[in-house]
C-alpha cells in the first residue's frame, strides 16, 4: 500500500463496502499542501519514484520523477516571485495536456498562488469574461495558433492581466516560460509567516461548461486532493508504482479527478497522452506501449475504440477500467468486457466535487448505474419537499448536512457569487440538481439533470436511457433527447440526431428509429419528434447544450 495512503488514512484496505463506509477516515493536517506534502513527500522518501510520463503524437516523451517535479515546480515558484506573483493572485493556465502543466500547477500550490485552469478551445468572448471575472494577474499558455491570437485580441478589454507566458515556443511581447524559469534556483522554502498556506486557503477556480448559462466559478481549497483519494484508490485503484492515463484536458475539472491528484497520493505515476485529436487506433497504440495498468476515459471513447480490432492490441497490463461524465450503453460494457476481460466501472460526480457515486471493487458493476455512495459524503435522493425518496422513485442527488459538515474534496462555493452558493448548499444541504432513483439493492442510476427531465402525459422521462436506447441503432452517431413542446401533452420526447456515414434522413428511417426505441426501453419514452441535424451544439468542453435545443423549438413553437 502507498505510503501517502497510510500517512493521511487511519486505514488504507477494508474488506467489504460496508466497512468501507463505516472505517474511511482522512487525517487532515490544517497546513495540508499538496506541493509540499505529496509532491515533495515522495521526492524525500524514494527520490527516483516514477511521476509522470509524457508523450505526443509527434514521437516526444519526457519522464518525470517527483524529484524532477520537486526541483521544477521550485524553479517556477522562484521566477514568480521574481515578477511578483504572490499568494492569492490569479494565475490562468490554459496548457492542453503539455507536462508544464503538472509542474506549473505544483509551484501554485507551494505558493497559496490560485490556479484557474482552462481549456484552449476559448474564444475571445470567452477569455474576457473569464479573466475579468476573477481578476487574472497572469496568463500561461501553450503554442496554439488558434488561442494565442485570441489572447493578444483580448488584453485591450482585461486591466487586471500583466503578464502573459508561452511553455513551448517564443512570440514577441511574451514571456518564454520555460527558458526564465529554467533560469532560477531549484530551492524553495515552505512559506511562513503572511505568506504560509493553509489546508483552507483557496487552491483552484474552476469554470463550468455553461450549459444553463454563464459559467460558474467553482472554488475548491488546498485540501481538496485528498478528497481525491476517493476517486483514485477506490475507484481508479490506482497503483502504486503503477501508471494510469485517465483522458482529459488540463482546461476542466476531469484533469484533476485523473490526472494528478490522488493518483500521485496514491503513488501511482501519470501517463500525459499529449494526443492533438482523439484517433481510437493512436491512444490505443500508446496504451499497450507504455503498459498501462489503469484506465478512465469517457464513454464515447469507449463506444469508438471497441470499433477497433482489438485483437491487434496488447492491454494486458490493464488491470481496471473507467467511466464517467455519461451514461455507458450496456452492449459496449458487454462489448469491452467481452474483448478485454475487463467490466467498466462507471461513476459520477461534478466539477464540485470529487467522486460521490461509484462501483467499486467490492461488488460487481451493473451496466447503466453509477454504482453506489462514496464514503464521507452522506448522499440520499429526495422529493422536491426535501424528503427522502423511496425505491424506484425519482428525485434529486444531495449531499446531507453538507454546509455544515463539509466533506474533504467538495466545494467551498461559488467565486463572488452567494446567490447561487445559497441554492447550492439551500436547508444545509449540497444541491447538484441531477436527478437519480436507486434499486433495492442499493445501486444509484443516473436519470438527468433537473431541467433536463421530460414531463409527457404523466410520465417522467430521463433523456439518457432514451438516448442510449437510441446510440444502439447503427444509424446513430449521436443524440440528444429533449422536451418539445406539445399543445396536448405539454411536452413530447424530441430526438436531435447525427445519422452515421451511409445513412440518409427519411420518413422511414424516422419510424425505424421509433420502433427501435419501443423495442430497446418502454415503449412511452418513444421520441414522437425525430430530427437529423448535420451537429450538436455543444460546449466548449462538449456537452450537449440540450438547453440551447429546448429553447430553439420553444421560439418555434
């Protein structure tokens, strides 16, 4: 077991979900700092410990120890301080999946500096919002010819940004990172005095995706990786000394659920796929190259590897795999299984959190559920009276007395926003606005978000379980299900789709579609309205902006 994991748990193994629940406990020191304490931590006990291994779909790769992190994130906290970045100030990274990434965002935290990480798909509406928001002192990107026009557009309309830094190339008026960090002292003191860092001082502000709105600010503290032990130990079962490569940006709070968190607490090193587009033959090439031996990625992946043949590849290495972000259809949970020897292990949580549902190793995931409540957060589904919900029926996931009691890994709240942090954490309890039913046998199934659930002729009908129905049908490459106005019935199940290459919309292929639905689920969750569109308008970290589709045919209406 990681040394990391019995220095900050009172017990590391438990020999049934029960005892898992009922013995999980974190010891938090109030000055916890991840930079210091982990980072440095393994740095001090085995100094040529694995941390990272990087690699692009250009033949680069670098390797990492965590006395590399160590030494790197020093250097990077000196040249900050050298310009006048301090604790508290803003720094935005918008870096993909570049390794400057872990070692950049390792020197924030020594420094109580704030991170806000983001994705580079950002246009320049976007970046202004983002920055001016929070007040960003400092900018830190990576090459991009698409971003870094977007960057010097928007400095004119952002008072707040001073400086503005390149990790992989140089440009006239920024900073070569990598060449002024390069150029300092590799020792860092732990700060003390005004400048000491509390297990409390905020760590990092997530933007949301913005699907119902304006993104949000989530503002997580320094505490929050060990609310992470959660989602790697006992979900990922993270290794250690072993690799994991969990797919994802460093621009959304996914990056921070798999790729650094409690993986390094649990000692396992990072594989950083720096891929320039997902290709389902490349990740898996890189997969059985660098043997894995733990795997997450989203369902969609997973729906577009199985194309593959598989047999080509060798993932023995693997010993456990993933999901999360959207429900998995249960032919390619079958499916995957099937090929691989491996059952995918789905789980839920948000950008607000850490892993709160899961299936676990203790009991067999079931294809479709989130499995079951993460230990420390107590999770229960109620009525929109606040009563708890009996099986079967539907209601929304919260998080109880968790105002009060506030569990290591959730939110402390929204940035400079206390009306919505007030709905967020309404009579005590944490809100997420999805909603969820659970089986008698404890086991929670994911249903849709609040604003997402259609209301037809007295059914309650969840978008996801239409929508997987309908990814079953090799015509569909994508879906999205959503209400429709309807004067009779007040809403009717609507049916966005992208046909696959070779399929063309008709009124028979709209009626086969419709069947296959009455045939996969029960027959009242049919879509009445079926429309072929070319795309799906989406988020800049691609969810479908079902929103955006209600409130279209609601102008039609």
């Amino acid at each position: 077991m990681s040394y990391m994991l019995d220095k900050y748990l009172e017990r590391s193994e438990f020999d049934s979900y029960e005892d898992f629940i009922q013995n999980y406990k974190l010891k938090m020191p109030g000055d916890f700092n991840f930079g210091f304490d982990i980072v440095d931590g393994w740095a001090e006990v085995e100094p040529e410990k694995k941390a990272l291994v990087w690699c692009n779909d250009h033949g680069e790769e670098r390797i990492f120890t965590f006395t590399d992190v160590k030494r790197y994130s020093n250097m990077i906290c000196n040249y900050l301080k050298s310009i006048g970045i301090k604790k508290g100030d803003k720094v935005m990274l918008i870096m993909k999946r570049r390794y400057e990434y872990w070692l950049t965002v390792t020197a924030l935290h020594k420094m109580g500096v704030v991170a806000i990480p983001a994705t580079f798909q950002l246009t320049e509406k976007d970046l202004i919002y983002r920055i001016n928001a929070i007040s960003v002192k400092m900018i830190i990107c990576a090459n991009d010819p698409y971003l870094i026009p977007s960057v010097e557009r928007s400095l004119p309309s952002c008072p707040t940004l001073k400086y503005k830094a390149m990790v992989n190339g140089q440009r006239e008026g920024w900073i070569d990172f990598s060449a002024e960090y390069l150029k300092q002292s590799d020792k860092f003191d732990r700060p003390s005095g005004k400048d000491k860092v509390s297990a409390d001082d905020l760590m990092l502000v997530y933007f949301t995706s913005g699907t119902t709105g304006m993104p949000k600010m989530v503002q997580h503290v320094q505490s929050y990786p060990l609310g992470h032990i959660l989602t790697a130990r006992y979900w990922h079962q993270a290794e250690d000394n072993g690799l994991h490569l969990a797919v994802a940006d460093s621009g959304w709070a996914k990056f921070s659920w798999g790729k650094i968190y409690g993986q390094w607490i649990c000692g396992s090193a990072q594989l950083g796929y720096d891929m320039d587009k997902f290709v389902p033959d490349k990740l898996l090439r890189v997969m059985e190259k660098y043997k894995i031996t733990t795997f997450c990625a989203p369902a969609t992946m997973y729906r577009f590897m199985i194309r593959e043949d598989l047999t080509k590849y060798d993932l023995s290495s693997i010993h456990h795999c993933c999901m999360a972000g959207e429900p998995l259809n249960p032919s390619v949970f079958d499916y995957w299984e099937k090929l691989t020897g491996h059952k995918i292990y789905e789980g839920f949580g948000q950008t607000e959190t850490p892993v709160i549902l899961a299936n676990y190793q203790w009991f067999d995931p079931i294809p479709g559920s989130t499995g079951k409540p993460a230990a420390s957060f107590d999770i229960q589904i109620v009525d929109s009276n606040g009563k708890k919900c009996e099986i079967g029926e539907e209601g929304e996931i919260v998080i109880k007395g968790a105002k009060e009691h506030r569990p290591v890994g959730l939110t402390i709240g929204y940035y400079n926003d206390p009306e919505n942090t007030e709905k967020m954490f309404a009579n005590g309890d944490y809100h997420t606005g999805d909603i969820a039913w659970y089986d008698e046998n404890g086991y929670f199934r994911f249903v849709g978000r609040k604003d997402d659930v259609i209301k037809c002729s007295g059914y309650r009908i969840g978008p996801f379980e239409v929508e997987s129905a309908l990814m079953t049908h090799p015509s569909v490459v994508e879906c999205a299900i959503t209400a429709a106005p309807d004067p009779v019935r007040g809403q009717v199940v609507k049916a966005t789709v992208v046909l696959a290459k070779g399929y063309a919309p008709s009124e028979e292929l709209k009626k086969e579609l419709q069947d296959h639905v009455k045939r996969v689920t029960a027959p009242y969750k049919y879509p009445r309205i079926v429309e072929f569109v070319d795309e799906l308008p989406k988020t800049v970290s691609g969810k479908i902006k079902r929103n955006q589709i209600r409130d279209d045919d609601n102008k039609k209406a």
